[in-house]
C-alpha cells in the first residue's frame, strides 16, 4: 500500500509539464512507498491555471502560491516558476514545514542560494533541485565506470550546451516563456540556464571545481519587453565559455551559447582519463561512447554502447534490452529517486546545498567574465 504524497506545483510552463508527466508515471514503473498526488497547482492567470490543471488532472487551482503553501493537504512544494521566485517561495515552503523540489537553476545568486539551504536545512524537510540530465541512464552509467575507476586519473573534461533560438533580433523579452531573456527573472542567460547544466553533471562525475577563467558576450543588446512595452536593454549573457581547474587536478573546457546556428540542445561532454575517455551527447542520449586503451590494440577502439540492458541504471524499470527511453524519463527517475530516498530518510541528490555549488560556480564565471581575470570558486 503506497502513502499519498500531496504536490502542489507552482507555475505550470514547460517544466510544469515535465514535472506534472514524470509525477504521473513514476509510480507505474517504480515500486515505491510514496505515491505523488496532483493535489494543486498554481499560477496567476486564473483561466490558465484552471486549463493546465483540467489538462494534467489536477485536483485544485490557487492562484496565489502563499495560499497554496498554507493549505495543510499539501506535503510538498514543486517550484516551477521562473528564477526570480525560486528563494522567496522556496523559504516561506520551508518556514511552513513543507518538502521542496525547486527548478534549476537553485536561485538568481549565491545569497538567495545560501538563505535557501539555510532555511530547508533548518527545518529538516527534503529538499531537491532538478538538475534532470544527471538521470539520463548514459551519463548515470558515466558516473559508474568512472566511479569504479575504469579511466584512472581524470585529464580533461569538456562540456558544451549550444542553442540557435534567440538569434532573431526580434524576438521580445520577458513574461511567458521569454523570461529566460530578462536578466531581472532569470539572474543571467546561458550560464544560469546551460551552464548550470553543464557544471551539475561535471561536479558530480569529476569533483568540485577550483577557479574559472571566463568570457561573456551579448550579441543583441536590446530588446522589446513583453510586460512593459518598451525597447529594453538586454542584462544576459547570450554566450558563455570559460576554463577551469578541478580539485582533483583536471582541466575544464565549458561553452554555451544559444546562437549556435544548427543546434537546438547539443549538451555534450568527454572526459579523458589516463585508462580511457567516454563521451555523450544529448541528441542521442541513450548512448554513451567509451575508449578503453587497455584494450588488445588489434581491437581496440570507441565502443558506442547502447544503453538499453536491464543491468544498466533504471533501465530494468522500462522496456525490453533494445528499446530506449527519452528526455521525459529523467524527470521520472528523479522523482522515483527522491521518493525512495525519502522513504530511507536520506538527502536527495542534488540537494539544495549541493546545487548550491553550482551557483557559486556560475556566480564566479560571471565574475571573472565582468573583472577579464581568473576567480576563485
Ligand atoms: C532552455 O531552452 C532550456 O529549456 C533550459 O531551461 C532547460 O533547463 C534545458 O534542459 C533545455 O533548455
């Protein structure tokens, strides 16, 4: 018998959906002993919010989020709303004793992201933050191979996550889906929203990250805002890349932009051991090359392993060896995760202050970007 455990979702976009989707199915797959109940989901558009949830099947609407954080049929708050609310929210959920799943990125800064850590750790509720690439099966079986050592002493790591959606110098910035362009709801551009991504994964596969050296660029300065009216300076960095040095002693590579002509969401990333290297790509996320340089030579080579087996991560919870699974999954994974470490009473990874690394990360690649020089982390 599973226990009910009551979400109540704010914001309804596209990660609304993804989170919404992954809540629905989990437990068809997963045998677990909580149970996600579509209990309320909020957003300010009364009309809106109402359709969302008739769509999903949610049981309830509000339209303000502190009305939903003080309802007591709610266990949990999922914050799908854009960056800017994240640590308000996330605090007042905390204060009021409910579990917390926030959207990345953690907050707009670093002060928000400690006030946050600080608040759910104060209160001991279960905290996450859905950096979902980490459950792609590829980059989980990543961490496994090098976790058991199979590419020795870490080299290099290269990462990079290229966009082309926000070449056009008309499009608007701000409200609905174009908050990722206002600097004021999204704390920065591709770093916060890429980036992030990107330095996730490479914490969690390769350790922390030292010091950064970066550069910024923003290559169409002004645009109309939707909520104002007016033409408006544009506050984010369009385009990213910096290097870096890992604790462990590796060098980092990292890159993105949205005005990568061609390339819709290319995260990529290849680490190269003294044993061996491994490499992934998003656009063919159920595979993951792998060099193994111990190999007899008369074999060896770049093996593309497709990562469909049922010894494979969470992949004996799908289909048949064969038959892969997409980008929706990573959302279920988490949440299968996060309700079987909360039946265990553990922390769920990544945690508020684990993403908290992160933010801090990003708030030094800016910097050293504003400063042309070196930051430490
Ligand atoms: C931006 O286009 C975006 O939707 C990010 O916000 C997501 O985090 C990323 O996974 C895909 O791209």
């Amino acid at each position: 018998m599973t226990k009910p455990l009551n979400i109540g979702m704010i914001g309804y976009g596209f990660m609304g959906r993804t989170h919404s989707n992954a809540y629905k199915r989990v437990n068809d797959f997963f045998d677990l002993a909580y149970r996600p109940i579509l209990k309320a989901v909020c957003g300010r558009d009364e009309q809106k919010v109402r359709d969302f949830a008739d769509n999903w099947q949610y049981e309830s609407v509000e339209t303000e989020w502190q009305q939903l954080i003080a309802r007591d049929d709610i266990d949990a708050i999922d914050i799908c709303s854009p960056n800017n609310t994240h640590a308000e929210i996330a605090i007042a959920a905390a204060e009021a004793g409910k579990m917390v799943l926030c959207e990345k990125p953690l907050s707009m800064n670093v002060e928000e992201g400690v006030r946050m850590v600080e608040a759910v750790e104060k209160a001991g509720v279960a905290n996450t933050v859905w950096y979902n690439y980490r459950r792609v099966p590829a980059v989980t079986l990543a961490k496994q191979l090098i976790d058991e050592g199979r590419l020795g002493r870490i080299f290099h790591y290269r990462a990079q996550f290229l966009q082309d959606w926000t070449i056009d110098a008309n499009l608007p910035q701000g409200g609905a889906a174009l908050w990722r362009l206002d600097v004021n709801a999204a704390g920065s551009g591709v770093t916060g929203d890429l980036l992030a991504h990107c330095i996730d994964t490479a914490i969690w596969l390769n350790g922390r990250i030292r010091d950064v050296t970066a550069m910024t660029e923003t290559f169409v300065t002004e645009r109309m805002h939707n909520l104002t009216g007016k033409v408006e300076k544009v506050g984010i960095d369009d385009a990213c890349a910096f290097l870096c040095h890992f604790e462990n002693g590796s060098l980092g590579l990292f890159e993105s932009t949205r005005y990568a002509r061609g390339h819709k969401a290319l995260y990529t990333f290849e680490i190269n051991g003294e044993h061996g290297s491994i490499r992934w790509d998003l656009h063919d996320l159920h595979r993951l090359e792998y060099f193994d340089h111990r190999e007899e030579s008369i074999i060896r080579g770049w093996h593309d392993v497709h990562v469909t087996d049922g010894d494979m991560p969470y992949m004996d919870k799908w289909w048949v060896p064969g038959l892969q699974i997409g980008y929706e999954h990573t959302f279920v994974h988490q949440v299968a995760d996060f309700l079987e470490d909360l039946a265990n009473g553990q922390p769920s990874s990544p945690t508020f202050r684990e993403a908290l690394e992160t933010q801090r990360v990003c708030e030094s690649v800016l910097q050293s970007a504003a400063k042309r020089s070196w930051s430490t982390v």
